[in-house]
C-alpha cells in the first residue's frame, strides 16, 4: 500500500479509535486531550483547630492553679489570716530551710510541731522558701499541689467517659467545695494528701503497684491517722482486685495500720512536750488539743452531720454511691464524727478535702462500670449522670465555691488598717524575737522568731510586741497597751514606738 492509500485509511477511521495520546501535536509530538478546568473552589473561613490531646488534664489544672493561688494571695494580701495555722507551717517550714528541727515558738515556746501532727513532708517545701522566705510561698505550693490533683482525676474521666465528659467531671472536681473551702483557709498539711490520693486511686484502677505503693508511703508522712483512715482501706482494696496474690499485696495495709499506731501511740508523744498525742483521749477524757473523742459522740449533732452526707452525696450527684470505693470514704467520716469538734463536719476550712478525689474516682468508676446492662442504657446513664455532675457543682457555687471565696469578706480590713499593718511589720528586724496578734503572726514568722500573744508565758519576754488592738475584746490606748504588755511580761519595760490606726509597736529599751 501507497503512503498516500495508508493516510487515507487513517483519516477514514473513526475518532474514538485512534488514542488521544497518539495523535500528532503541532511539532510532530504526542497532543494531550482536551481537558476542562476545574471549577473554581467555593472561598471558606480559615478553621483553626486546637488539639489538646493529653495535655488537656494539665491545662485545667494550670487555670484552677490560678485561681487558687490568686484567691490565697489576696486573702493573705488583705490580712484575713483566719487562724495562726499559716503562721504556724511557716515557722516550720522555715526551720526545714535552715535544716532545724520544725520548733515553732508561735505554738508554745520550744515547741516542736512533729509532737502534735506527723507531717515530715512539708520538708519537701523547704527549698522553695529558701528561694522566697515568705508566707506566699505556701499559699502558692498549696494552691498548686489542690490543682495537681485535678490531672489523675480528669485523665481517669477521659479515660472511661470520653473527652468531654472527663473535662467536665474534671472542672466539677476541681470547683467542689472541700477543695475550695481548703484553699480558701490559710494552709495546711492536707494539701499534699489531695493529689496524693488521687495518684493512689489512679494507680488502683490501672494496676500500677509501684505507683500505688509510692503515694501511699507520702500519704504516711504526710499525717498520722491516714495509715489507718486512708493507706489500709487503699491497701485492703488493692488485696481485694487480686486475691491470688494477697500474701504480696497483704504488706500495704499492714503498714499502713503499722505506721498510724507507731506514729500516734509512740512518734508523736516523744515529741511532744507533755508527752502525749493531743487528739487521742482515753475513756472519753478530754485531751490536749481540746477534742472530747470517743464512740458517743457519733450520734451527737446529727442534723448537721447528716447535712455534710448530704453535700458530699450532692457533689457528685449521688453517683459516686454506686461504686465500691466509695467505702474509702467511711474511715476518714468515722473518726472526725467521733470528735466533739464541731467543725470536723462542718463545711468549712480543710477537711473535706480529702474526701474529694475518694467520690469523683468513685463517681468515675461507677460511671464506666459494665454492670448497667445494655451498651445503650450505659450510654443513656452517662449522659444523664455527667450534666447531673455539672449541674450540681454549679448549683453549689454561690454558697460554698470559687464566687463566694473571691467576693469581699466582711472582715477584711480598711486599706488604712492593712497599711498600718504593713508599716508594723516593717519596724520589725530580722531575727528579732516578737509577739504579736494573729493578724501579722505568719509574715513576722517568716522573718524573725514570732510568739503568739495567746501564750503569756513566753520566758525570757520578747524585744518587740505588735498587736492589733483592732482584734481585742475592747479598744486600747496606746499608753493602755504598754502597761497591758508590762502585765504580761513583769520584767520587762516597753517603750510604744509606733501607733497606726489600732496597731501599736512596743520594743523593749
């Protein structure tokens, strides 16, 4: 066939037969078909996306740390120093710093603090006040260490309800009041047993025996009665998830029930200057710190004891009451009920903190429990029973959360008073011996060697006295107060060397 016959029978063949890739370009080249252009994108707003990831539980905590330390500053700040408790562990802490044994003279003159709670873990802040040797120090350390127990408790929740739901049992957690109350109420030893708790119980879900064992050791220098109240029934309940190997796991809560006896029936009253522990009576007598306690106060007061089951019941939207760990709970209820102490269960200050990561992990764990049937009724329950969380910390907030301890307290002092309170401190030097009121005993304690007013015995009498005559029964002169300071102190003469609006400023010549 002819060149001429082959194009021929090319150009008689139909299009679809010849491959687009084969046909000739312009320069004797493959020419690619023909394509439309895709049709121009609709314009979207940028999206910003956050992943948080495990990082979630600590930011939570970052901002409740914030607001705990912001509230404990300002208190502090404002000198509405509600006890000398602040005082007190400042000393201590400080006696730690210089590597001393904790003698607060703030408590009795020569007293070591070791001989009335057992609480060697506050040695742990020694180094951060040997940075900053101020009150301000713990309040922050406190504020931190209530905000570090946020994390075990959120991540637990995230866990096994799911990101949502875990952030908001977290937040829950972390507004409830024994929290709360605890760091609206100067310091105190407990702060350490909240995230320690927390990691114990979190090691007991998870199975994680040495993580368990190492917060409970922390929870046995970080006060007496919990070997007994806290590290057995952790102990019993760690024994009782694998009752196999209950020879290895039995040593934990015998050492626990170990070490409370040794502290409180031996530890403690070594240390103690009557040789005794203040808060343990015998046939019902009434001991040295004041507590009447036996098994017949159990049924006094129960309008108000019953009301603290109610609130504790309520923070977790009674949820919390259908898993087994809440009977870790039961301990800790039984020995502050069995005081005459009337503020052990009452709402206030620290002592239901502990009991705060007890219900929400229990709360947790009853939430992502198997035992509630169907995959769609346990579904259902969990988004019934987490708002109800929600709604519940909310509906405790105006009474007993973060708005009522950041709204202004009856009690605060003028900004004239809190100046002269400011310029009282500064007239004492460093080192100086001095008593004073509670209104300035915690920063006086941080730079110098403070006495509370409280003891009259104080021998020999101290260079300095600051009192705030603001605080007593009645008004006094300032030549009232020097003849009241020679009262309490017979061989000593003062001479008033500053009066500020009710805060006078003796020194002894």
């Amino acid at each position: 066939m002819t060149v001429l016959g082959t194009l021929r029978t090319v150009s008689t063949l139909p299009r679809a037969a010849v491959a687009p890739e084969r046909l000739p370009g312009p320069r004797g080249g493959a020419r690619r078909p023909f394509r439309q252009p895709p049709p121009p994108a609709r314009r979207q707003l940028p999206t910003i996306r956050i992943r948080i990831g495990g990082r979630g539980p600590y930011l939570l905590a970052t901002v409740f740390a914030t607001l705990y330390a912001v509230d404990s500053v300002r208190r502090y700040l404002e000198f509405r120093t509600e006890s000398w408790d602040l005082a007190l562990f400042t000393e201590a802490v400080k006696q730690y710093a210089h590597l001393h044994a904790p003698i607060v003279d703030a408590r009795a003159p020569g007293f070591d603090l070791l001989g009335e709670h057992f609480h060697p873990i506050l040695a742990l802040l020694a180094p951060f006040f040997a940075i900053d040797p101020s009150p301000i120090t713990l309040l922050v350390a406190q504020a931190l260490l209530f905000a570090a127990s946020i994390v075990p408790v959120t991540s637990l929740a995230r866990e096994n309800l799911g990101s949502r739901s875990g952030y908001v049992v977290g937040a829950a957690y972390g507004m409830s009041f024994g929290i709360v109350q605890a760091v609206d109420f100067d310091f105190h030893e407990l702060a350490f047993a909240a995230p320690l708790i927390a990691l114990a119980l979190q090691a007991l879900l998870r199975d994680q025996s040495k993580l368990l064992i190492v917060a409970c050791i922390g929870l046995l220098c970080t006060k007496e009665e919990f070997g007994v109240t806290v590290v057995m029934p952790l102990g019993i309940a760690w024994l009782l998830r694998d009752r196999a190997n209950w020879r290895r796991r039995l040593p934990l809560p015998a050492a626990g029930l170990g070490a409370s006896v040794l502290q409180i029936l031996w530890l403690i009253p070594a240390l103690n200057p009557n040789h005794v522990y203040g808060f343990l009576t015998n046939a019902g007598a009434t001991g040295s710190a004041g507590n009447d306690e036996n098994a017949g106060q159990l049924f006094t007061d129960l309008g108000g004891k019953l009301h603290l089951l109610f609130l504790l019941g309520l923070v977790t939207a009674f949820t919390a009451l259908l898993s087994p760990l809440v009977l870790l709970a039961i301990p800790d209820l039984l020995m502050r009920f069995a005081s005459s102490n009337t503020f052990y269960w009452g709402t206030l200050y620290h002592y239901n903190s502990v009991l705060m990561p007890i219900l929400f992990i229990a709360s947790i764990d009853a939430l992502a429990r198997r035992h509630y049937g169907h995959h769609h009724y346990r579904r259902r329950f969990k988004l019934i029973a987490v708002p109800a969380i929600a709604l519940a910390a909310l509906s405790m907030q105006s009474a007993y959360g973060l708005p009522q301890a950041f709204s202004q307290q009856q009690y605060a002092p003028s900004p004239p008073h809190i100046q002269a309170l400011r310029n009282a401190i500064h007239e004492i030097p460093a080192g100086a011996t001095v008593e004073s009121s509670i209104s300035t005993l915690a920063p006086l304690a941080a730079k110098a060697d403070a006495f509370w007013l409280g003891n009259t015995s104080v021998d020999p009498a101290p260079e300095y006295i600051v009192y705030d005559t603001r605080t007593a029964a009645e008004p006094l002169t300032p030549s009232q107060m020097v003849q009241l300071a020679e009262t309490w102190h017979p061989l000593a003469v003062y001479d008033l060397i500053s009066s500020e609006d009710g805060v006078d400023v003796l020194r002894m010549p």
